[in-house]
C-alpha cells in the first residue's frame, strides 16, 4: 500500500528533477542537432516499439508479460538516461532534450499505443483502457512536475543550479529504492519469472543500444552524437513503466502487477548492460580529447 501511494510522487519527483535540468531556450538545442534528434526521436517512437514487438513474439512472453514490455517500449528515457550520457562522454543537452521532448509526446501516445497493444496480445476490447484518464495521469506526474521544474530554474536560476544536482541524485536513489521495495513486496511473482523476462529486457537493451549507435554513425553523427543516441534509443524510465502498468492492470491491490514485472526486471539488467557500454563509450572519448 505505501509503495503504492509512493510510486506516483516519486516518478513526479523524478520528473521534476529532469525539469531542474531544463531551459525553454534547451528545446530550440534540437535546431542545432536536427539529424541527431530526428532519428532519436524516430528509434524511441518508432523503432523501439517494433522491436519489443518481435521480442515479445520471438520469445513467446505469455500476454500479460507482452503488454508489459510494449509499456516499457512506450516510455521515455528519463533522468537516468541523461546521467549515463553525460558519464559516457555523451551530448547532455541533445539527451535532456530529447528526454523532455519525447517525454511530452508521450502523453499522446503512450495512451493509445498501450490500449492497440492490449487489444493485440491480449484479444481485449481496447476501450478497457480509458485513454483520457491515462493521459491525464500521464500529464500530471510527468509534463506537470517537468514544467514545474523548468519554471522554477526560470525564476530562480541561482536555486536551480545550487539543488539541482542533489536533486538528480536524490531522484535516481528514489528510483532505485522504489524497485527494492516494490521487489521485496512481490519477490515470489517477481523472482519465479526472472529466467524468463531477464533474457527478453537485457536482449531489448543491447539491440537498441547497438541500432542507436548504428543508426547514429550511419548518418554522419560524431561519437559524442551518437552515443547519447544509442543511450537514449536504448534505456527506458522503469518507474513510469510501471506506473502505467499499474494504472491498467485489471486486477487492484497488487503492487507490482503482472504488467509492470517486465519493467521491474529491465530496471535491474539494464544496468548490466549499459554500465559496460558507457564505460566503453566514455573511454572512447578521453582517447578522441586527448588526441585532438
């Protein structure tokens, strides 16, 4: 019940963090990287759900678990993704952008998309979902407490660069504290089903990592460019995930239900994935520094 009544604040306080980080004039940063944001924009839209749809087909998930994993596909990174782009010598202001822009349209799509994806796997009437009500909740713990966020550094930039690294920091421990103890409520469901989700997330993960890099290099983006590409294409916002899949499972009471047990798993192994990754990424880029 507390986790429950804690998850909500803690994703608004995650995406308040994220709107710390933020300036209006950040969004016009998209002019400056028109192709790097285009094809991120399109590998998060786009290809990321397509391919969680071949996954979840390929590894057999069972309905339940694939509705999961689209969830988790839909979402946006968050400030985790921009935390492991700045760390992998990466181009922070493309991410957060990225991250915030991607983040707002998902209001609009994350809604339908989940309601197609019930009515795919599951032979559900998509109405079960009421989309409205989701996007409003969507709304409410993400656009709201961003631009909460955005405004606060407008009126006091001072306050805003003083707390605002504390502030992330404070968020991704929330993040992480909110899985353990969403885990340890649900360790039967979540540890019985471990064998089986773990390989389908840490799969997801390194192919959008390596499509994100992929796509990147191909159209002539720099390293830097394209790794924040390959980041952002390829780590998702767990906690919004499974706030959604909290928001739509038919059943009520549960803590971590079967919709939102992908997105817990993923929390976990895309560490595993990604830290390697950035340390790669951000070896790379000391070399290109001091050689250049």
């Amino acid at each position: 019940m507390i986790v429950n009544l804690l998850l909500p604040l803690v994703l608004a306080f995650i995406m308040f963090s994220l709107g710390l980080g933020l300036r209006c004039g950040d969004f016009a940063l998209v002019m400056k990287f028109p192709r790097a944001f285009t094809v991120g924009l399109l590998n998060q839209l786009v290809l990321l759900p397509l391919v969680a749809l071949l996954l979840a087909h390929a590894f057999g998930l069972s309905p339940v678990f694939a509705v999961g994993l689209m969830i988790l596909a839909l979402c946006p990174g968050g400030v985790t993704s921009n935390l492991l782009a700045k760390l992998a010598g990466g181009n922070a202001p493309l991410s957060i952008s990225l991250t915030a822009i991607v983040s707002l349209v998902s209001i609009l799509t994350v809604p339908i998309l989940v309601s197609l994806s019930i009515s795919h796997f599951m032979n559900e009437d998509p109405l079960r979902v009421d989309v409205t009500a989701l996007g409003l909740k969507m709304f409410l713990l993400t656009a709201l407490p961003v631009s909460i966020g955005m405004i606060w550094t407008a009126r006091l930039p001072s306050s805003a660069e003083r707390i605002g690294p504390a502030v992330s920091r404070v968020a991704i421990g929330l993040f992480a504290l909110i899985i353990v103890a969403a885990l340890a409520k649900n360790w039967e469901i979540f540890s019985s089903n471990f064998t089986i989700l773990a390989p389908v997330a840490i799969g997801l993960n390194l192919v959008m990592l390596g499509l994100g890099l992929l796509s990147g290099l191909t159209i002539g983006l720099n390293k830097r460019d394209s790794t924040t590409i390959s980041i952002e294409s390829g780590v998702q916002n767990g906690t919004l995930a499974i706030a959604v899949g909290s928001f739509i499972a038919a059943g009520g009471g549960q803590v971590l239900p079967p919709e939102t047990v992908p997105a817990a798993v993923y929390s976990i192994t895309m560490y595993l994935v990604c830290l390697p990754f950035v340390l790669w990424r951000s070896r790379l880029h000391k070399q290109s520094v001091a050689t250049s």
